[in-house]
C-alpha cells in the first residue's frame, strides 16, 4: 500500500540509534505514556525553547552565514533583476529558503526515519520540530518581522503571508491534536506528515540552487530547468499524489474511529493543505513550463 513507502526501507540495516535518546517523546515528561491532554505541557515547553532555539540557530548564525557567502556569489546582483516565488525581493528570498531546506530537512527527515524504525516518537520529534518553524513564521508574520517585512519597508508582503500563513496554520491545527490522540503512530498520519516536510525541503533546497544561476546563459538555463523538472515531478508526486492518497486511505479506514475535534481538525488540514498545495503547484508548474520553453527556444526571448 502507499502507507508503506517509507517501510520498504526496513529491510535496511537501519538501527533506531536515537531511540535511547528520545524517551521525553513517548510520554513528553508526564510520566504517563497513555495519549492524552497530559501530554500538551511537555509539547508546549519543547514547542517554546525549540522555537527559541529555532530562531538563534537558523535566523541569526545560519541566515548571518547565508548572507556572507551569497552577498559575496557573482549571481548576487542578479538576484536584484527579477521577482522571487515567494517574495519580490530574491535577496531575501534565497536567505529565507535556505533556512527553511535546512528545517525542513532535518524535520522530514526525524519523520521518514521514525516511519522506517516503527518509531512514533521519532516521529512525533519531527513534527515538533516542523512546528518550531510554524510558530516562529506566525510571530513573525504578526509582528511584522524578517522575512516578511525587511528593513526599509513599510508594508507587509501581503502574497508572502497569505501562502505561508495557510501553511503553517493548517500544519499547526492538526500537529497537537495528533499527538495528544496516539494517531501519531497511524502509518498514513506518518506518511503524510513525512512526505510533506521533505518535499517541503526538497522544493527549497532546488529553488535556492535556482537562483544562483542566470537563465540568460544558455548553458546554466539548461541546468535550472533539469532542476525545476526535477522538482516538480517530486514536488508532484508528494503533494498531488501521496498526500490525497494517505489523507483518503486516512479517512476511509480510521475516520469512524476519531472523535469530533479530530475529525474537524483532519478536515480543516485537508482542506488547507490542499488549497497550500493548488496555490504553490500553479506556481511550480508555471515556472516549470516557462523555463523548459526557453531552454527549447531562447532565441524567442521568452520571460525568465
């Protein structure tokens, strides 16, 4: 079934070599290792000094260390003639991404791991750490801070907030509901949540190698349009073919069993992570196409 994506790797010689380590997830510091609301303390106080955390770590040494190395990259001054996919200004854009590739992958990557490991507290780490980054983008979005207002700026980057805020809000409804249920251990609750956040990761990680190419050079135009086609066949994939999968395999099986929060909260993250997806796949499929016309026919000059 697709719920076992990720189990195929468990043939592997894969040993769960966090296991030891992660015993504060299978009761979250209760002492009772039963699902339930007396688990949400120990979920928010991860929630709040992973968020802190989050914010020194990625935005002030890992966004200081991307601005060193970019701002000093030929493609720089590049960046300045055109408009990003998620905010006008490219300079900040490629920062924002590559903090969020990081993030991304190294929350997917808890998630698919402790998919393969049969581990749902390996899982329920992941998807923690993916909240850190809702958390910290709504506080910055309602401030308004970086990314989505930068210095000199008046106003808000209406577009920005409204993609990423339909994101992270559908993301935020479902995580703790999940938790404090035991659905975390669902193999289709672990297989959307996986999927999502590493083709969440993918996707930035491919759009940050991006732009640092000029497409006016035939040669780096034909590398950018292999990547974007790579891109989008797993973007694809993941958001258009595994994640409605899961969420109807979800539904049908297990669907008479939740209670009413729950079945609201699975319906509003469908629903919002469906939208999330419809919005940023035109985008992809737009950029895509764009760029594999000019490749085949540059001298028509098509926009870039």
């Amino acid at each position: 079934s697709s719920s076992c994506r990720f189990k195929l790797l468990g043939n592997l010689p894969l040993q769960p070599i966090f296991l030891s380590n992660m015993d504060f997830f299978a009761d979250f510091g209760s002492g009772n290792k039963a699902p339930g609301a007396h688990w949400l303390p120990g979920m928010l106080l991860f929630t709040v000094a992973g968020t802190a955390a989050y914010h020194i770590v990625f935005f002030m040494w890992f966004r200081s260390i991307f601005y060193r190395v970019y701002s000093q990259s030929s493609f720089w001054c590049h960046l300045r003639t055109y408009k990003g996919l998620f905010t006008e200004d490219v300079q900040v854009e490629i920062q924002y991404i590559s903090i969020l590739g990081l993030h991304h992958l190294l929350g997917g990557g808890f998630m698919a791991y402790g998919s393969v490991v049969n581990s749902p507290q390996i899982w329920a780490a992941g998807a923690l750490v993916g909240v850190w980054d809702d958390v910290h983008d709504l506080m910055s979005m309602s401030l308004p801070a970086w990314p989505f207002r930068t210095e000199g700026e008046v106003k808000r980057d209406v577009k920005l907030t409204v993609i990423i805020g339909i994101h992270h809000l559908g993301a935020m409804l479902c995580t703790f509901p999940t938790l404090m249920t035991g659905l975390h251990g669902n193999p289709h609750v672990q297989s959307i949540g996986a999927w999502l956040l590493l083709a969440g990761g993918i996707s930035c990680v491919a759009l940050a190698f991006s732009r640092t190419l000029n497409r006016k050079n035939l040669r780096e135009a034909k590398l950018d349009a292999a990547v974007w086609v790579g891109n989008a066949a797993f973007f694809f994939y993941a958001r258009f073919y595994v994640f409605p999968q899961e969420m109807l395999s979800l539904f049908y099986e297990d669907y008479a069993v939740l209670g009413p929060g729950m079945r609201s909260a699975m319906l509003m993250f469908a629903v919002l992570m469906g939208t999330f997806n419809l919005i940023i796949g035109l985008d992809v499929l737009a950029n895509t196409l764009r760029r594999v016309r000019y490749v085949m026919a540059p001298e028509k000059k098509c926009k870039v």
